[in-house]
C-alpha cells in the first residue's frame, strides 16, 4: 500500500521557499556583496538552481523514493500534436488571468522586454522555453506531485498548483500559474507522462518569446522602454468592457476545450478509466491517514510566499 509522503512534501516546499526568499534578502540587504551581474540568462539560471538545489537533497536523503513514481512514458507524435493544441487553448486563459492582476499590480515581466530581446533568439529560447520547464515541471508536477499523490489527483493538482503559483513570489504571476499548474497536471495523470506538461510548459514559454521578439524586437530603444511602461494598470483598466467580455468568453470556451482535449489523451493513451477514477477520488490510498495533505511545514511553506507577495505589494504603492 502506497505511503503518504505529503509530509516531507510540505517540508521540502518550506525549506525551498526559505533558500529561494532567504537569498533573495540577502542579497537585497547587502548591496556591497560581491555578486557579479550575470544579466537576465544569468537571473534564470540561479533562481532555477535555488529551486532545484534543495529538491535534489531532499531526493537523496529520501533514497529517491519520489523518483519511482514519476509517470515517465514516452509521448508520441500523435500526443504531442494534441498537446500543441491544448497549449494553444492555454493561451486565452492566461492572457485574461494576466490582465486581470494587472488591475492590481504591474506585468511582472514586462521590465525585462528590453533585456530579452537583446539576446539572440536561440539564447531566449534556452533561457525561457527549456531550462524553466523542465525543472519546475520536475519539480511541481514531478517530485512534489509525488509526494502529495496518495491524497488523490483533484487535491494534488490543486495543492501542487497552489505551489507552483506562490513560487513565483508575486501576484500577476501568480494567478495564471496556478491555474495553468493545474490543467498541467490534470494532463500528465491523463497521459501517464511528465513530458506532456514539460512540452506544454515550453510551448507556453517559448509563443511568448516569440510574440516579445515580434512585438519589440525592431523598435527602437526608447520605444522598447514605453512599451514596457505601458504594461501597467491605466492601460489595462482603459481595455474596453466589450473586450473584456469577448476574452471571458473566448478563455472560458478554451477551458471547457481543453478539458475535453485531456479526456480524449486519456483515451488515446489507455488511461481512460483510471484518469475517471481518480476524477472521482477512487484513486487515494491508506485509508484516512493516507488522505492527509497539509502539515505545520506545508502551511508554513504557503503563508510565506503570501506574507512576501504582500508586503511587497504594499512597498510597491
């Protein structure tokens, strides 16, 4: 019988968001510390190393455990194209969920427009559309989805969701990784591979390179600056009502798609039956103390991220 390992789940979240904020002050409290400007590749590739350095501890000393569980099958051509298709459904929803926050607070990324298309794109690429997915998929849908799995998949890929969008330590980003950890990990238990959320992460990643590329990359310098300040909540609070009207109804419609696009993976896959059974709850395991999701340590992994998301909210007015 599966044991539930949600407990060590929640204390690898809470010692990961004590490195990832810990260093963060630090390194704000200390403007003298000699940490050389590495630029925005440089920025990705340390925040992606905080995350990760303390999963792979917490993997050893957990003999690898996790590991064993991961859905690893190969996807093939005929899952990738559906999962194309339900990645370019994901895009409405996130562009609504996006402008929603910035009703409230600025485009998180907007500042780094400049910065990104500086670089040649190949470089953006790897920077945005490759390194990120495939370790915070790993992370979130993999290891973390592992260790909180016997509580059932509608809890996990809540709480796994909920994880994943507090990680990234500010609310307009938030939101829609949140929602979109959730639809990722709806269709890796669909697909029985942790791939399909790796490839969808990075389609995901990898449109929005290309759009930046599209939009800025041939403007002149002080015209890549206004764009950039344009991203705030004036410009998204004058967006007409009919536009917001016709992007609810457009994302709403991609979501109810995207549900069914999962379904039918879970089908083509042969995991049609199981994937409705764990829809139902018929997939927890151990009984009542197998179905235990939150701990001291997990509760104090998610107050965190908030206390951080609002204080800085706060500062920002």
């Amino acid at each position: 019988m599966p044991v539930n390992r949600s407990k060590q789940g929640g204390k690898l979240y809470l010692t990961m968001m004590i490195v990832v904020i810990g260093l963060s002050l630090l390194i704000g409290l200390i403007p003298k510390l000699p940490v050389p400007d590495a630029g925005v590749t440089g920025d990705i590739a340390f925040s992606e190393a905080i995350f990760l350095i303390p999963v792979l501890v917490f993997l050893f000393m957990d003999r690898f455990e996790p590991l064993r569980g991961m859905r690893l099958r190969p996807i093939g051509a005929p899952t990738m194209l559906w999962t194309l298709l339900f990645t370019v459904l994901m895009m409405p929803i996130a562009v609504l969920l996006n402008l929603l926050t910035q009703l409230a607070v600025p485009n998180a990324v907007a500042g780094t427009l400049g910065a990104t298309t500086a670089l040649p794109l190949w470089v953006s690429l790897l920077y945005f559309a490759v390194l990120p997915p495939l370790i915070e998929e790993f992370i979130f849908r993999g290891v973390l989805f592992q260790y909180f799995r016997s509580c059932g998949l509608f809890k996990t890929a809540m709480l796994t969701g909920l994880m994943f969008g507090l990680a990234h330590l500010n609310l307009n980003q938030f939101l829609y990784a949140f929602v979109l950890g959730i639809f990722w990990a709806f269709l890796d238990e669909a697909t029985g591979s942790i791939y399909s959320s790796m490839l969808s992460h990075s389609l995901i990643n990898g449109l929005n390179v290309a759009m930046v590329y599209i939009t800025v990359s041939n403007l002149p310098e002080n015209m890549v600056g206004a764009v950039e300040q344009a991203q705030d909540a004036a410009s998204v609070a004058s967006l007409s009502l009919i536009y917001w009207i016709i992007l609810s109804v457009v994302a709403g419609a991609c979501a109810v798609l995207s549900i069914i696009i999962i379904r039918h993976l879970a089908k083509i896959r042969g995991n049609s039956q199981k994937f409705s059974d764990a829809l139902r709850g018929k997939d927890r395991t151990g009984g009542k103390e197998g179905r235990k999701s939150f701990s001291v340590p997990l509760l104090l992994g998610l107050v965190i991220p908030i206390v951080m998301i609002g204080i800085s909210m706060a500062t920002a007015k």
